[in-house]
C-alpha cells in the first residue's frame, strides 16, 4: 500500500522555522513529482511548493524567498523549510505525491500535519 507520512508540525512563533518530512513508501519515490499543500480553516487548499523528479521547483508567491521543497531520492523523503513564519502560514500542510502515465494518473496524498505559528 502506498503511504505518505508527514512530521515536523508544531507551534512556533512569528519569525521562526520549522522544517516539515514527508516519507514515502510504497511507490518508485523518484519517478513522482512531489508538493506540499496547506488548508487554513475556512480557506481552500492551496499548493505551497512543487518538486519534480529532475528537481525543479515552483513555489506560490506567498512563500518564495522563505520555503525551500527539497527531496532525497535515496531516503525516499520529501522536505520543506520554512522560515521568517507569520500567522498566515497557520495551516495543516499535506504531502502529495502525483504521477501521470499515459491513461493512467496516480495523486496519493498523506494525512496532514498543523502548523501553527503565533505568539
């Protein structure tokens, strides 16, 4: 079965950091592209950061200069560093992992971690 387990959630204050894991087993890890996306109550998900198998990146325009996606194929593991955090990036960040091939599309996604910063 396929499995995306997230850590690295927690309180931290304005102006902090935290450091989210997303590890997958299940799947050939290197063949996905790779996301993290966050939900805030009463708001819609939105996609934070995009890795693709050959390591590019996209992020959304809220985080650019402060979140960096990274993966490590060989620990099957995606990462996301997050800093200079403010409350709007109060959320619960979910790990994503999508594939298309030919007919077929595969987006498994992993059970969500908070993340809550305020003082």
């Amino acid at each position: 079965q396929v499995q995306l387990v997230e850590s690295g959630g927690g309180l931290v204050q304005p102006g902090g950091s935290l450091r989210l894991s997303c590890a997958a087993s299940g799947i050939t890890f290197s063949r996905y592209v790779m996301g993290w996306y966050r939900q805030a109550p009463g708001k819609e998900r939105e996609l934070v950061a995009r890795i693709t198998s050959g390591g590019g990146t996209n992020y959304a325009d809220s985080v650019k200069g402060r979140f960096t996606i990274s993966r490590d194929n060989a620990k099957n593991t995606l990462y996301l560093q997050m800093n200079s955090l403010s409350p709007e990036d109060t959320a619960v960040y979910s790990c994503n992992a999508r594939r298309l091939q030919g007919a077929w599309s595969y987006d498994y996604w992993g059970q969500g971690t908070q993340v809550t910063v305020s003082s």
